[in-house]
C-alpha cells in the first residue's frame, strides 16, 4: 500500500512537470497553437512591432512612442525644416447633441397646444364671431358695441396668447437663419413674444395719443379693436404653421417658414382694408392726419422690420 502511495505521487509530480512545460513552451512567439492569422491586419501589425496592448508594459525605448508607422515615415515626420515651427493642431472635442433642446421645443408645442385648445373649449363661441367679423362688417360692429367686461377679459387672454405664438413663430424663423440672442430656447422665445407684446402695446399707446389730440377718439377706439381682433385670429392660424416648420422634413421647413411671412401679411392686408373702412368718412374731412397715422404707424415700423431682416439674412 505504501509503495502504491509514492508511485502514485510521483505519476502526479510527472504530468504536473509535463503540463507547466507546456504552459511555458505556448508563451514563446513560435507557438504552433497561436491563431494569428485569424486576427485583423491592425492587432497582427502591432503584435510585429511588439506592443502588448497592456499599458503597464515596459519598453526597450520608453522615451520614445513605438508606432506601426514604417521608419521612413516617422522621420519624415520629425523632419522640421530650419527656421520653422511645428504646427500644433488642436484636439476638438465635440459636445454637440443633436438631440440638445428637442424637449424643450417639445414642451413650448405643447404648452402652446394646450392653451390653444383650451381657449377654443372655453371662448369657442366668440372665436368664431371674431373669424366671421373680419369678413361682416355687421359682425365687427355687434362685437365691438356689445362687448361686455367678461368678453373683453376673454379677448385679452386671447391677444396675450397671440404674443406668445407670434414669438415661437419668430423664434423658429430666427433659429433656421442662424439668428440668435444668446438667451436659449425658453429664453429667446418668451423674448420675442415680449418683443412682439411691445410693439403692440407701443402702437396702441400711439393711437391713445393720435386719438386725445385730434378729435377722431371714436375711429381709433374700433381700430385699436379690429387691431385685436385680427391680431387673435394670427396666433391660431400660426399655430399649424409653427408645428410643421419645426418637425416637417429639412427641405420643407423653409417653406413653411416662409408661408407663415405669407399668413401674417394677408392678415395685415386685411386688417389695413378694415381700418381704411373704418377712417373713410375722415379721409375727406381730414386727409393730413390719415396720411400722417399711415406714414408714422404703419409704413415706417415694416421699413424698419425690413431692413433688420434684409441686413441679418444677407449677413
């Protein structure tokens, strides 16, 4: 039994010298057993020039980068002509995300679209008297002349929501002609549309002056409401248009941009059409000061928008 015991332990120390020879015999270069040539051309490339991979390796040169690169080729790299400098090309690191400020331009549709329905579902009815009075004069008249403080509340809520459409409209605009004002997106939105709010509310003040100092405080007051009036009518109908020039295809959303320029000045067209209704009995009494409102208030504001768009565009 005891002999039995030793051959035993001596047949296990044998195979275990075989097997830890074979071990050390398969680390050589020479292995019979490596599958080079199974791997691609750049690890076969960089097991050549002996580079392991492991960057705690330990170099013949380890002053000196290895690379793959032939020799020539390196030196003609090093090679810098007397007198001159090397160029230091700088290391770009991209952080632009395509995918940066969709949720928030998500969430302006959304919000929009919200107050959109919900002032249909709520002042649906008086909506719908407005759309019909820019065509009946009839209409206008029983708006303006039966519009009670509730109604004028609703009428407010509805212009403020025009400033808001108007300024994600401008802002769109703005964003596919490079424009921009460093604020953001919820920045440069809720931007134009107090920018929009302000021109506005500085062309009634004017029309509250025009109309304390010359004798026409009737005309101005049903202008000042068409003005409104055909001013909640744009921001519903630039709703779809904001919608599409912001998810339709690339090659579309300019179009649709410029369809909206289209809505606005059919709008105005109109509006002015309503207005020289309204100030006809005045032209012949009082020509200068319809021509002096024109000039001042309507002319002067699109020339100036003109030029600021015709300078940022061709720029």
């Amino acid at each position: 039994m005891k002999n039995w015991n030793q051959e035993l332990l001596k047949n296990l120390l044998f195979i275990g010298l075989f097997l830890g020879t074979l071990a050390l015999t398969a680390q050589e270069r020479n292995n019979p057993f490596e599958l080079i040539d199974r791997l691609p051309a750049s690890e076969r490339t960089q097991e050549a020039s002996g580079i392991t991979g492991n960057p705690f390796d330990i170099y013949p040169d380890a002053g000196i980068a290895i690379s793959a690169k032939p020799a020539a080729i390196r030196d003609a790299e090093r090679t810098v002509a007397p007198g001159a400098t090397r160029e230091e090309t700088p290391t770009i690191i991209s952080a632009t995300d395509p995918n940066v400020g969709k949720g928030s331009m998500l969430a302006i549709h959304i919000l929009l679209w919200v107050l959109a329905a919900s002032l249909w579902l709520l002042f649906g009815g008086l909506l719908r008297q407005c759309l019909a009075a820019t065509v009946n004069d009839g209409i206008m008249t029983q708006l303006y002349t039966r519009r009670s403080g509730g109604q004028l509340g609703a009428l407010w809520m509805c212009y403020i929501f025009f400033f808001l459409a108007g300024g994600h409209y401008i802002h769109l605009f703005a964003l596919n002609h490079d424009i921009s004002i460093g604020q953001g997106i919820w920045g440069s939105w809720l931007t134009y549309a107090l920018g929009i709010a302000a021109a506005v509310g500085l062309k009634h003040w004017v029309l509250f002056f025009y109309a304390r100092v010359f004798p026409v405080r009737k005309e101005v007051s049903r202008y000042a409401f068409v003005l409104m009036v055909f001013s909640i009518l744009a921001g519903l109908f630039i709703m779809p248009v904001n919608l599409l020039a912001s998810y339709a295809l690339p090659e579309w959303r300019m179009t649709f941009l410029y369809s909206g320029v289209i809505l606005f000045s059919l709008i105005y067209l109109l509006h002015l059409l309503r207005g020289g209704f309204i100030a006809s009995r005045l032209i012949g009494s009082r020509p200068v000061h319809i021509l002096l409102y024109i000039c001042a208030i309507e002319i002067a504001p699109l020339l100036l928008i003109y030029r600021y768009l015709s300078d940022q565009l061709v720029a």
